[in-house]
C-alpha cells in the first residue's frame, strides 16, 4: 500500500509539474473557447429543462434551483434566457420569492444578468413579474415569518433575525419603487414598518446603539414610503407619512440641541436628515403647495451645503485644491464614489431637480433651467449614459423643459430617456407608460407646428397598450391616457400659444459648485425666497 501511495504521489507531482510547465512556455492544455465544467454542466441542465418543457407543453417548476447557490442559479436562469421557449418557466422561477432573494441578496449580486432575465421573462405575455412577485413576497412573511417572530420577539438573539428581515425588505421596496411599480413598494414597505415595529417591542435591556438603529431604519423606511406613495398617487396615505416623518424631524432638532453626540453620529443623522428634507418637498410639490416645498428643498440645500463646508474644513487638503461643495459634488475617478459620497451626490442631484421644478412651477424659468441642468451633467458624469438614475434625472428635465414650452428638447429627453429605461428594465416597464404618456402629450403640442398628429396618437395608443398589460387596475392612469388621446383626435387646439421657447442647452452651462449654486439662487430669487421664508405655512410646515 505504501508502494502505491508513493507512485500516486509521484504521478500527481509530475503531472503537476508537466500542466506548470506548460502553462509558462504557452501551450494550452485543453482548446481557448473550451467551456469550463461548470458551463458544461449548467448548459446541459437548461437543455435538459428545455427537453421536459417541450414534452409537457407548459412550464414546470423547478425544484433543484431552490437549493442551489447564488452564483450557479445566476448562471442557469442566464443560460435560459437564450432559449424562448423557456420564457414560461423563467417567468415562474423569477416570480418565487425563495428564488428571487437568493439572486437580490447574493453575495456581490449581478443585478445586470438579474435584469437581463426579468425582461426577457417580461416577454411571455405575462410582464407583471415584479407586482405577482411582491405578493408572494408579502404573503410568506405574513404568514410563515412573522407569526413566528411575534412569538418570540422577546427572545434574546431574536433582535438579529428582525433586523435581517427588515433590511432585506427595505432593500427590496426601494428597488420595486425604483424599478417603477410604486404600489408594489408600498406594500413591502408596509411589511418593513411591521418588522421594525417588532423591534420597538424589545425588553429594556436592548443596547442603545440598537436602540439608534432602530430609529436611523424607521426613519428610512419611512422616506421610501413616501417615495412610493407619492409614485402610485396614494395621498391620502402619504399625508400619514408626512406627519410620522415632521415628527421625527422635531424630535431630531431637539435632540441636536440638547445633546452633545459625536461628530459621527450628527453626520448620520444629517444625512438622513436631507433626505427627509428632500421626500417632504416632493410631497409638497405633488399637493401643489409651492410655499412649504419651497421651504423644505432650501433647508435640504442649505443642510447639503453646511455639510460640505463643515467636510471641506475637516480636511484642509482637498480645500486647497477643490472648491467648496467639490467634495460631494463631484465622482472620484471611474464614475463612482465610496458610500456616503456617492449617497451627498444622490442628495445633491435630487434637491437641484426639487428646487427647478419648483421655479419652473413659478415660471422662472431660467433658474429653473440652470439648476435641472446642473443635475443633469452631475448624474451623466457620476452614473453613466445608461443608468436607472440618470434615466429619473432626464426625466425631470424633460418635463421641465414641457413646461417652459421647450417642445422639441423635451421630446429628445423623454426619448432619450425612454432608450435607457428600455436597455435597464425593458420597455414592458411602468416606466415606459409614462414615458409614452409623456411623448404623445409632446408630439401633440408639436404637431400645431408640424401639422402632423399620427407621431402623437402613435405613442398614446403605446401608452394605453401597456397600461393596459401593467397596471389594469389603474383607473386614474388609464384615464388621463384616454384624455390625452381624445385631445389628439380631436385635432388642433386654435386657442394654445403654439409658440415655442429656446432655453440654454444643458451643455451650455459650466459646472458650478454647490456653494455658487446656493448664491445664485439666493441673488435671482432673493425676494421671492423672502417671502416663502417669511410665510407663515412654511411655520405650519415645521
């Protein structure tokens, strides 16, 4: 036997050597397109999937996948997407929540080839994958997480297993409102306030700093709430939120004034504070009260800028070599910036386009122009050209520019727009509802000049089509796409100021810091930001 363990041992030794040898002098051991085992595998599985479906003529769940890891399971539901026939079974396999959130909470998830297969799944006459999915979602945490966790809420140790769950669930609200299906996010979110209302129910010995996780969650939850009660139009239970949110935004002034917290935790605090700020004016703006969202978005620009100043003089260094507000204005090289840079320039972009719909909406309209813009090259240059945040930010200026009656730049927007939220999420997106909407609404306005309306009726009628497949139960959306058609079809409008205004092009404006961003809208709006300051809803608003 020692003999035979020997010559093993020696075998294996001169094989290794043989393989490193060759590696080094350049010849290959096997052909360079040769597929790994792993490829081999995966595609032999799919084909095996592909031969069942064909003989059963309907799509069977797959049980296997369940138990797979994250990074094979990638690579299957991958290898599916070349094959049509399996839409059926992809649609299934994406639309199980045990499915889904080994792919959403992966390690280092691949949200590229996770898009990539919801729209192709999209394609088999069922595009409602995320809505049916967040039901599933919401249904098994109703019925088979929480029971369990409100039996043993008290528990120790079970604090960790709430806090999972909550985070997993904010994580996926935020990326269902982002994706465009507010209601579905309004839904999960629901469940996430239920989770963290558990941990509110935790015996005193619960640590502080717990106990300051708690709140910084809640407080999230809340802002993502608002976010997607605004997205499917829920005012009534937006206006809820807002009070929870105004509330904790007076709990959080008193609580600054009469502790001494470190330095870190006012900077998270302030952070969060923003963005609290931020969702306040945007609920403001969709209530049409101008006065309080004006109010709202100049303390979230003026808190963003005494950040800066506050980061700028803790670190003398960069002073010397940017200016203020270049810290969190602009992406470090590769398009990307660490944590909470990255997270300031989302603030940043978001009150620029806040406070250029609000001049927009009091028509002064140059400001307006200036400040939409600016948000517009911060999120081309931070993002990239085919990201899901510089679609939202192109958005914005399209629709701005709709408003100022800048018809043909705004038409290039919204298409512009409508390319990239076809490349990220597939046009059988709610996103490309309104998108569509927005266009035939454009291409009428255009068609006074042109005399041209079929453009218009055109994509109202894609509109309609894909409310119809996506949100059938949205009477409200439905409605004002039929509107908009019957305004097409009835043909020109002979009392609408067909004329058309030229504003600066977005290119046309250099990049200003944050700082002379804040003077010049102080030094154009001076007066009018006087007044608002003055108001005395905007007490009421605090």
């Amino acid at each position: 036997k020692g003999d035979a363990v020997n010559v093993g041992l020696t075998m294996i030794s001169e094989l290794f050597n043989t393989m490193h040898k060759a590696r080094f002098s350049g010849i290959r051991i096997v052909p360079e397109n040769s597929p790994s085992l792993q490829q081999s595998c995966v595609r032999a599985f799919v084909e095996s999937v592909l031969l069942r479906s064909e003989e059963s003529g309907g799509s069977e769940r797959i049980e296997q996948l369940q138990f797979l890891p994250a990074t094979l399971l990638t690579a299957i539901l991958n290898r599916m997407c070349a094959y049509p026939a399996l839409r059926g079974v992809l649609r299934d396999e994406l639309a199980d929540p045990v499915t889904f959130m080994k792919l959403f909470n992966g390690y280092a998830p691949d949200y590229g080839t996770l898009e990539k297969c919801l729209r192709e799944a999209a394609l088999c006459g069922r595009p409602q994958i995320l809505k049916d999915l967040a039901n599933g979602y919401c249904d098994m945490l109703r019925t088979a997480v929480l029971p369990p966790l409100r039996k043993d809420s008290s528990r120790p140790g079970c604090d960790s297993a709430i806090m999972a769950r909550a985070l997993e669930t904010l994580k996926f609200g935020a990326y269902l409102c982002e994706a465009g299906w507010c209601r579905a996010a309004v839904d999960v979110l629901t469940v996430t306030e239920e989770l963290l209302a558990l941990l509110a129910n935790q015996p005193p010995s619960l640590a502080a700093a717990h106990r300051s996780t708690h709140r910084q969650l809640t407080v999230k939850c809340l802002v993502q709430l608002l976010r997607a009660q605004i997205g499917a139009c829920l005012t009534s239970k937006a206006t809820v939120t807002v009070g929870k949110l105004l509330s904790f935004v007076d709990g959080s002034t008193e609580t600054t004034t009469t502790s001494g917290a470190k330095s870190t935790n006012i900077s998270i605090s302030t952070t969060l504070l923003v963005k609290v700020f931020l969702q306040l004016g945007n609920y403001y703006y969709h209530v049409q009260d101008l006065d309080r969202c004006h109010f709202w978005a100049l303390r979230a620009l003026a808190t963003l800028d005494a950040q800066a100043e506050t980061a700028t003089t803790t670190d003398s260094s960069s002073a010397a070599a940017a200016g203020v507000g270049d810290e969190i204005d602009e992406p470090t090289a590769g398009g990307s910036g660490n944590g909470d840079g990255a997270s300031q320039l989302g603030d940043v972009i978001e009150v620029l386009q806040l406070i250029a719909l609000f001049c927009v909406a009091k028509e002064r309209h140059d400001l307006g122009n200036m400040l939409i813009s600016q948000a517009v090259r911060r999120a081309r240059a931070h993002y990239g050209s085919l990201h899901r945040r510089y679609a939202d930010v192109l958005q914005h200026y399209g629709f701005a520019l709709l408003r100022m009656n800048a018809i043909l730049p705004a038409i290039t927007a919204f298409t512009e727009c409508l390319d990239i939220v076809g490349r990220v999420y597939g046009l059988l997106s709610p996103h490309a509802v309104v998108l569509e909407g927005y266009l035939a609404h454009c291409f009428y306005l255009r068609s006074h000049t042109t005399g041209r309306f079929d453009m218009a009726l055109r994509h109202a009628d894609a509109a309609l089509d894909l409310a119809r497949q996506l949100m059938p139960g949205s009477r409200l959306v439905r409605r004002q796409l039929e509107a908009t058609r019957d305004l097409i079809l009835r043909g020109p409008d002979r009392t609408l100021v067909t004329k058309e205004s030229e504003p600066s092009r977005e290119r046309d404006y250099r990049p200003f810091t944050l700082h002379e961003i804040r003077e010049k809208f102080y030094e154009l709006d001076s007066s009018f930001e006087r007044e608002a300051l003055a108001s005395p809803s905007c007490g009421l608003a605090c």
